[in-house]
C-alpha cells in the first residue's frame, strides 16, 4: 500500500515537473538569442582579466584607488565606470567598452595619475553608434 502511493507521488511529480518546463517561457532557444553583456566577447581572449591580478598589496591599493575615482566620476557613464582595472606587478590594464573617446582619455588618465606615466595599458574599447566597439571591426 504504502509503495502504491510513492509511486503515486513521484508520478505526479513528474507530471508537474513536464508541465513546468512546458510553461517556462524562457526555452533553450530563448536563452540563446539574449544579448551578451558589452564585454563577454572582449574578456573571452587571453589578455589580461581581473582573476590575473595579483593578491599584493600595492598592486589592490592601486586598483581601488583607481575604481575610486573612476566611480567618483559623475560625468562618466555607467558603461564607463564599469571598465575592468586590472593591475599585476605594478602594471595596470584597464579593459571593457565606453560610450565616447573622451570617457576612455578620461579613465586613462585618472589611471596614469594613480599608478603613473607607462605603467597603464589602455584596452579600453568605444562603442560605436551601432552598438559595436572600435575593436569588433
């Protein structure tokens, strides 16, 4: 009797389970037609990415000290402040897509003033009006 009715249970689980994935409006096909973010193109390359940053010290007072003023920026976009800041050995590399070539002298600057003249490596990409980068092309 009491294996009738976990065969039961379980059966009726399974049911609901079906149903479930019949009524999930976000299918596998669905999933794969989303946008990627900006940058999920750009990090896929062997260039330098926040997991190569070294655990020292100097090299994570500097990167916050540089995501510190390019978040204190108001005049930046969201897109800006979101580069990627990557510093190893007392090298910087600073990665990701902006909307305009002034945002990303801007950044580039704020970075050499923190870490200082030929220690910063500007990755840095601007998106285009077709929503492409300057390195898509």
């Amino acid at each position: 009797m009491r294996i009738l009715k976990y065969a039961q249970i379980a059966t009726v689980l399974s049911i609901l389970g079906v149903a479930a994935l019949a009524v999930n409006p976000m299918t596998a096909a669905a999933q794969s037609e989303r946008t990627e973010p900006d940058n999920t193109r750009v990090n896929k390359n062997a260039e330098p990415t926040a997991d190569d940053a070294t655990g020292n010290k100097s090299d994570r007072e500097t990167m916050r000290a540089i995501r510190r003023s390019i978040v204190k920026d108001d005049s930046l976009s969201t897109t800006a402040q979101n580069v990627k800041v990557i510093a190893k050995n007392g090298k910087v590399t600073l990665k990701g897509p902006v909307n305009s070539e002034q945002e990303k002298q801007a950044i580039h600057a704020k970075a050499v003033e923190i870490a200082g003249e030929g220690k910063v490596v500007n990755e840095i990409t601007v998106k285009q009006a077709n929503g492409r980068t300057s390195r898509d092309r």
